[in-house]
C-alpha cells in the first residue's frame, strides 16, 4: 500500500520509519499514545515498515486492532533505504507538520504537547529544532546534557540563515543530522525537495540537508527543553560512519552556502568533521621520522579527505 494519503488533515503527523525493529517500534508506538493523549482531533500515527522480516506485522497489527483508525501503517514492497523510507512517510502524512521519529529513540511524554503549542504559538514556521541530549550507546553514559546550551527557545520571524550560523558556528551539524530532533513543515519540505533532489552518494545526509535548507530559508523554531535522547553508536549506517563524516556532511555542507548559511560557520562544521584526522605538521613529522609512511595503507585515505577537506574549504 504506497498511495498519497490526501484524505484529511492533521495538525501534527508523527511518522515512524522501522526496518526489523519490531520490539523498539513496540515500545515506541506505546510512547507515542502517551505523548498524544487526548489529542487525537490534532494529530495522526503514521508507520512505514521497510519490508521488515521480523515481528514488526504482527506489532502493527496489535495495535491497530487497539487504536483503529488512529493509526496508519504502510509496508514498502521492498527495503528503500533509511532515508527513502523517510520520504515516503513525509509524502503519506497528512499533517500539516510532520515529525519523522526514529524507533527507537527516548522521547518525553510530553514532548508532542510542547510541539502542538509551539505550531499554535508560531504558525508560520518552516522547521521546528529540537533541543537533546547525547546518550553513549555503550555503556549509557552521559555524553552531553544538551546539545545546545540554551536556557531559553530560539524564533526566528524571517529567514534563519543568520541565526543557524551562529550555532552552527560552535555547534556543528549534529542537531541537524538527527532525523527525530526535527519537526517539518510538509508542502515547504515537499517543495525544497522538488528543488533539491537527493544525489545517490550523499543520500544519508540528505535529512541535514533538507532541516536546514528550510530553517535556512524560512522562520524556525530552536526548543531549548531537551526532549529526546539521541543514543551514540547505535545508528543502523555507523558501518559507512566514516564516509558519511569525512565525504558526505562536508560536500553536503558546502551546498548549504547557497541557502545563506555563512562561509565562517561551514568552515568550522567542516573543521569539526575532519578533527580526528592528523594535521599536515603531524604528516610532515611522521614523514621525517619514518621515510615509508607514503606507502603505508592509512594515509591514501587521510590523504584524499585532506585535500577533499581543503578544497571544500577554498570554495568558501
């Protein structure tokens, strides 16, 4: 069942995307009634199984035997990738917000509250951004309390290019890369996406591209309350982890400074992606100190993302 859903309209979609994750999206759907509560007249479920194998059926059909037609479930004939099955949700919901929420990400209970105020409060808004905190997959530590290290919301009234610099200038991309921390205005996304379509090899990243893209270009919203857990290490595409981080954020990124995000703040976030990898006086060393580090296997790759790294810098 892949058709449009253009039947009735909702204020607010929550859409998760799952792929044999059947236990976590369980638990998700749980949180989701919760978080909803008696808001139903606002807001509608929508699941997107990626052609799961697992017990994923069996969970939507437990719960659609409970909620009925609150809630939507839409199964791919085939496995579209992560970021495709995203698209297809965005284009099913009905709402005219739409929230694409991992399955398996910790969210308040009253987080679906705050985000229904927020729309009512600033009608108009291309993106609303939220604030979280930054949980070790591992081990459960802590690793940051919040991402932004904010007391109060951010609004901007016009165009957020201005603003998303100035925090993307000391926070990196991150925020924007976490599909959950991002509520999006749907015919506005609809149609950045005409306008951008995604590249094949930068397809991962093409989320970042999209949350800012809009807040970029329209009035966004930043809530500073930290509502979601983002869990490190646990991302279903940590296996391509490092081209996502050394190739595809930072020629993603350079693409940003056509939606007026500054030429200073793309070159920190591209500084920030590249920071584990040595620096040209830590080569020049090495090279003075073991005559065959030329030939050794490691450093074609740190050698290629270098000069990718500089000459992504250059166009700046």
């Amino acid at each position: 069942m892949n058709k449009v859903v253009t039947t009735y309209e909702k204020v607010l979609s929550l859409v998760i995307p799952t792929y044999n994750r059947g236990e976590y999206l369980d638990n998700q759907l749980a949180w989701a009634i919760k978080s909803v509560n008696n808001k139903w007249d606002k807001v509608e479920l929508i699941v997107c199984d990626n052609a799961s194998t697992d017990t994923t059926h069996a969970v939507c059909e437990k719960w659609g035997a409970l909620l009925r037609d609150k809630i939507k479930v839409f199964r791919n004939e085939e496995n579209v990738g992560l970021v495709g099955n995203c698209l297809l949700g965005l284009k099913r919901a009905a709402g005219k917000y739409v929230w694409l929420i991992g399955d398996d990400d910790p969210i308040a209970d009253d987080a679906v509250s705050i985000v229904l105020n927020t729309i009512n409060e600033n009608p108009n808004l291309n993106l609303i951004h939220i604030n979280h905190r930054c949980i070790s997959g591992l081990d459960g530590s802590i690793v940051q309390s919040k991402f932004y290290n904010l007391d109060t919301d951010i609004c901007t009234i016009n165009a957020g290019a201005k603003e998303l610099s100035n925090i993307l200038q000391s926070h990196n991309t991150g925020g924007l890369m976490f599909i959950t921390a991002n509520v999006i205005e749907r015919a506005k996304a609809l149609d950045f996406i005409k306008n951008n379509p995604p590249e094949e090899k930068l397809l991962l990243v093409y989320p970042m591209f999209l949350n800012a893209g809009l807040a970029s270009t329209g009035p966004f919203y930043l809530i500073a309350k930290c509502l979601i857990d983002c869990v490190y290490h646990t991302s279903s595409w940590m296996s391509e982890l490092e081209y996502v981080q050394h190739v595809s954020i930072p020629k993603t990124l350079i693409k940003l400074h056509s939606k007026g995000i500054s030429s200073k703040a793309l070159r920190f976030c591209i500084d920030y992606q590249y920071k584990d990898l040595p620096t040209a006086r830590d080569v020049f060393y090495r090279l003075r100190t073991d005559h065959g580090y030329w030939n050794k296997f490691h450093f074609k790759p740190w050698a290629y993302k270098w000069v990718l790294k500089n000459y992504l810098k250059w166009q700046l």
